[in-house]
C-alpha cells in the first residue's frame, strides 16, 4: 500500500527540520514554507530549500505572505519594533515577537494546497512546553482547526498532526538526531543571516534545547552564553 | 458609550456592501480587502474603494494574496479551467469556481489586523442558502474558526458574525435598500470588469436575488436573462 501524502510545514528551524524527517519517513512528502517579510527572510528560504535537498523532498512550495508584514503588530515583521535579547523570562508572557495569529495564514496555504493535491496530512512542529509562549502553538488551538478543516473543505478529511507539540526540547533533538534530522542546515535566529546571534530568544531555547541533550549544536554562532 | 471596533470583509460584491453598511451602522468600522489574482480583481477593488467611500469607512486595508493563485485548482484563479455559465443546478455540487479554502485565507488577515487595532468583531456576508454551494459557508465553519480565534489569540476577545448567514438573497436585497447600502457601486461578476456578463453563476444568483425582491439591480449587464 502507497504511503499517504503529507504536507510538512517547514520554516526552516530546528522543530521544523525534525518534522520533515518524520513526514519524509511516514508519508509521500511534500514541503511548504511561507515567507512573510521576516528579519530573516532570505537566510530562513535557503534553510528550507537545503533541509528538503537532504531530505529528498521533490515537491515544494515556497511563497510569501505579503499581509502579515502590512498589518505589523510584531517585532519580527515591523523593524520599528526591536527583538529583545532574551534577558526577560522566556515563556512567562507573549513576547514582542509574536506575529498576531501567524499561523493560522500558514495553515490556511497548507489545506488550501493539501486540497488541490489531495494530501490528507499536515505536519506542523509546534512545541507548547519550552517554546516562546504564543498562544498559537496550544494543542487546543490545533483541536480547533481541525474542525475548521471538517467543516470547511470539500472532503474534510485532511487533520492537522503536532508530533511535537508535547515534547521537551531535549527530546526533539533527540528524535532529530535518531531520524538524521539535517540540523546542520536549519535556520532559528530571529535577528542575523550569517551566524545565528546566540543571543535572542529563539536562540536561547535552541542552545538550552542542544545543551540538555549533551549534544554540540552543529550551526556557527556569533556568540555562545555560557 | 463608545461603538466597538469592526472589520468588514469587502469584497465589493451585493452581500459584504451589506454587511459593511451593517458594520458602519453598529461599529466603529474598518474595512479589508483581500484580493487574490482573480479574474476580476481590479474591478472589485475598484468596487470595494468606492463603497467605503460612499459609508464613509476611512480605516481600510487592501491587500493581495499571493499564494492562492499559486495552489489554483479553480476556475476564479486558474485561467486554464474555464468559469461555468451557470446551465448546472447551482447549488447541487461544489462548483469549479470553488477557491479550496479561501475564506480562512481571509479570516486569518481580519483575525491578525484585528488584534494589531484591538478590534473585537469580524463582518463577513457568508450564505450558506442560495449561495453557490461552497463548504466555507455554512455556519458550523464560523462556530469552529471562533473557537481557533477564542484559543489561538492573544486575548482571544475577537468574534466572526455572519449576519446574513441564514438569509434568503432576496432577504439581503431588502435589508440592504433598508440600509442604503450602495448596490450601484458593487461587482458580483467572475468573468468581465466592463459590464456584468449577466451569465456567469454570481450573476445568475445576483439577478435572481433582485427579481425576487421586486427591484431592478442598478448594475448595467452585458446580456439579461429573460
């Protein structure tokens, strides 16, 4: 029996990475990623397309949003707003880097796609636990959608999957690791394209994440904490 | 007491021009146009200025979809399949010109922009009868993308209302006469931008909606039928 296809959402992060590795051995893949006028734009593309390259993934879409960065409301989008070193506790609020309901527009692209090409799966690497307190990475948020999903397509049967979504950081690089998860490739700095600036908060949680694992994180890093 | 805030979705068309003259009523109101590569694009943002313009809704948002034309897989937004005179039954399957999963295209840019300016309700003209049998329509979709809205917003404070929802077209006609709304600016036509074709299934629904509310529609048609 063929597998069935999956569609993997895939910014380029580490979680994301983890998730391509899970969908390219569990489904007939194929990979999305949405830009929209992040600081990191271009750096995040070039992680995508070099993750699926490893991977062989041959199906792809790559397009951009061009609303999120309209509307603003963030500091990843709006440059007037800076990212924060993460000095503050991570997790203890809604960050100035949350893009107001972000993925909700990836989501949208990815059953719009799943329809036209009969995918029944979408991988999604949202993370509740260790992650940077956007109330879009809840399971109850993704519960939700796949309701959206029955009522609102022509077959509904396509459901939204969050292998992560319980995980410890430690633990999604561990499944990475156990999967030849390409991190070497993968993409998490929320402010530079050259190397990742170790400072804010997405990488704080990469770090911290490599760190309780006992493994090296293998991307060059302008400065490391302690 | 001050009004709340409210965004309507525009699109220029006989049912969201009531909606919007429903929004500039009971709202301090905010209109969003989202446009898509559809055949008749320009047309209706021409439609949706106008409107605005004639409520006197200052606070506007147009903005361009880039992804949905990329998936295609409809009639509105492939331009290799045809858009269908409207000879079938309307309403008796999903139609060609079905664009796979538009309307939470459009939702998350209202969702997102309503959090960025602290609006607490979202307008859109969905009907579920005489509409064109599209799944996005019916109000179980609306129950389920509040819930994602309730569980995957920051404040979670924002509604979807579907005020015309359970309205029969001739029904809206009536509401909107009653309003003011400006049906002499509004554009329902999916195939030409002069006049209306007067063929096509929006104008089938269109002119059908108008004649069975006793008016004429003040649009000038290509062809009428009899």
């Amino acid at each position: 029996m063929s597998k069935p296809r999956g569609i993997v959402l895939l910014s380029g992060g580490m979680d994301s990475c983890v998730c391509a590795a899970l969908a390219a051995r569990d489904y007939e893949p194929a990979a999305l990623h949405v830009s929209y006028g992040q600081r990191t734009e271009s750096r995040e593309r070039a992680a995508f397309h070099a993750i699926c390259d490893r991977l062989g993934i041959a199906q792809r879409l790559a397009v951009r949003n061009e609303t999120l960065r309209a509307i603003g409301g963030s500091a990843l989008t709006d440059h007037e707003i800076s990212v924060p070193d993460a000095s503050r506790e991570i997790g203890s609020s809604i960050p100035l880097t949350y893009v107001p309901f972000r993925n909700a527009h990836f989501l949208a692209v990815a059953v719009s796609w799943a329809e036209v090409m009969a995918a029944t799966r979408i991988v999604i690497g949202a993370v509740e636990q260790d992650s940077s307190g956007y109330p879009d990475c809840r399971p109850a948020y993704y519960s939700a959608f796949n309701e959206v999903i029955r009522t609102g397509t022509a077959e509904g049967a396509i459901r939204i999957e969050t292998p992560l979504i319980a995980m410890r950081k430690a633990e999604i690089v561990q499944l990475g690791l156990e999967l030849g998860a390409p991190f070497d490739l993968t993409w998490s700095c929320y402010v530079r394209q050259d190397r990742a600036c170790g400072t804010c908060e997405s990488c704080i949680l990469r770090l911290r994440a490599f760190e309780a694992a006992g493994v090296r994180d293998p991307i060059p890093y302008a400065e490391r904490q302690a």
